[in-house]
C-alpha cells in the first residue's frame, strides 16, 4: 500500500481521467487521502462510482469520455472555474499488430483516447489553472522504445511524451508544471484485458521487466502524485520512468 502523506493536497480541486480502475484508481484514492476534492472522470458509471464511495470525502464522479471535447467541456463546467491537479490516466491499447495489419479504426481509436484526450484535458483545465497547478500525464515506456507489435500504442504514447514537454515550455510562466510519468508493465485489468482478449503470455509480459516483476498500480501512483505535489516543484517537462528496468535492459 502507498505510503499517504495527510493533508498535502488540503482543499485542492483534481481531476483524474481513468479514474475508475488501474493506476487511475490508485491516484485517485492516494490524492482523496491526502486531502483533495477529487473528481473521478471515467467512462464506466459503475467504476467510478465506485471508487468515488471506495474514496470518501468529497470526492466524486462525472462521466466522460476524452475522446469527445462536449463531454470534456461538461466535466470541467461540473468541476468549477478552479482546478489545482490534473492527471490524465485514461489510455486504451486498441491494437497489438504490425502496421501492416492495424485497421485505420484501431490506430484511429489509440490516438482519439491517449493522444487527443491528453490534448482535450489539458487544453480545458489550462484555461482553469493559475499559479501552483500541475498536471501529470500518463504516458508509457512504450513512448520511448520499440515494443514489438504495440505501433499504434507506442505512437500515441510518443505524442503524450512531446505534448508534455511542449506544454511545460508554454506555461512555464504560468507557474504551471506539466510532466508525465511512464511505467513499464503493470499489474490491472489493463493486463488481463491484454491476456485475455489479445491472446498475450502473462509470464511473457512479466519476463521483460528485469526486476522478474509487473509493477503495482500503487507504485506508479507514488510517482504520479509526487509529481503533482509541491515537492516537484523544480521538474517540469520531465519524464518519470517507473518500469522496472524494461528501458535499461
């Protein structure tokens, strides 16, 4: 379990894509812990609602899908006119060929939900934020090296990885930091879906890790929150690679 710093995020308004399972989830709980008011944007009702009640206090859910600025644009007018954190967690796979073999619709849906929704999210809340905001976007290591059969996924991570550095540059006058954090394999329901419906090896997901591990979703939420948190306040336009050593192999 994470470790929870009390009342470091007291009476700050974040908002957390994904939020409904996942390293999504773990910030969230870890961000209401900590004393945020934090809105779950998810697009399961189910799963938010969940972790909503799962985190208590003020926190609470508004569907959403990132991919469609109408429904972004209806979370931030239900979130208010100030939003101190904001951690872009929803992300989707949709392919596991060679480019050869990708339907349109697939590369099409990687970048609508990782890519553009990044892109919508920040565009909306950057319009809300003023001096001591933050934002974390979770990107991957597969942004930063080749994974064999992922090009639509390593694509679209690649471009949250440049739309982090590029909007740190933008608004470091602001006083707003933008960083991104990119974990290697994890242990969530983003794995069994990959085993599941994509016919992949859990022991060969496991296996690239040299720590012989996937990392927890608690562990990547440390990173995210750190980020967010005052005590990062010298890094902007960084990358925070938790991955076990999947990058360094």
């Amino acid at each position: 379990m994470f470790r929870v710093m009390k009342r470091e995020f007291e009476d700050r308004i974040a908002i957390v894509t994904g939020g409904g399972s996942g390293i999504g989830r773990a910030v969230a709980l870890r961000l209401a812990a900590a004393g945020a008011r934090v809105t779950i944007a998810n697009r399961s009702e189910d799963a938010g609602r969940a972790v909503a009640a799962e985190a208590g206090g003020e926190t609470r859910f508004v569907a959403t899908d990132v991919a469609d600025e109408d429904s972004v644009r209806a979370l931030f007018d239900a979130v208010g006119p100030d939003v101190h954190v904001l951690v872009n967690s929803a992300g989707v796979l949709a392919s596991t060929d060679r480019v050869p073999d990708i339907p349109l619709e697939d590369w099409e849906q990687a970048f609508a939900v990782n890519a553009r929704g990044t892109f919508l999210t920040c565009k909306h809340a950057l319009a809300r934020m003023s001096r001591g905001a933050a934002i974390v976007n979770v990107a991957s290591v597969a942004g930063m090296v080749g994974v064999p059969n992922r090009a639509a996924y390593c694509a679209s991570k690649g471009a949250v990885i440049a739309l982090t550095r590029a909007l740190a540059v933008d608004h470091v006058r602001d006083g707003i930091r933008v960083n991104c954090v990119c974990p290697g394999t994890i242990d969530s329901p983003w794995i069994d879906r990959v085993v599941a419906e994509h016919g992949e090896s859990r022991d060969a997901l496991t296996a690239r890790q040299p720590l012989g591990r996937l990392g927890t979703p608690d562990e990547i939420a440390e990173a995210v929150v750190y980020l967010a948190s005052d005590r990062a306040a010298f890094s902007t336009g960084s990358q925070l690679v938790v991955d076990g050593g999947m990058t360094a192999a």
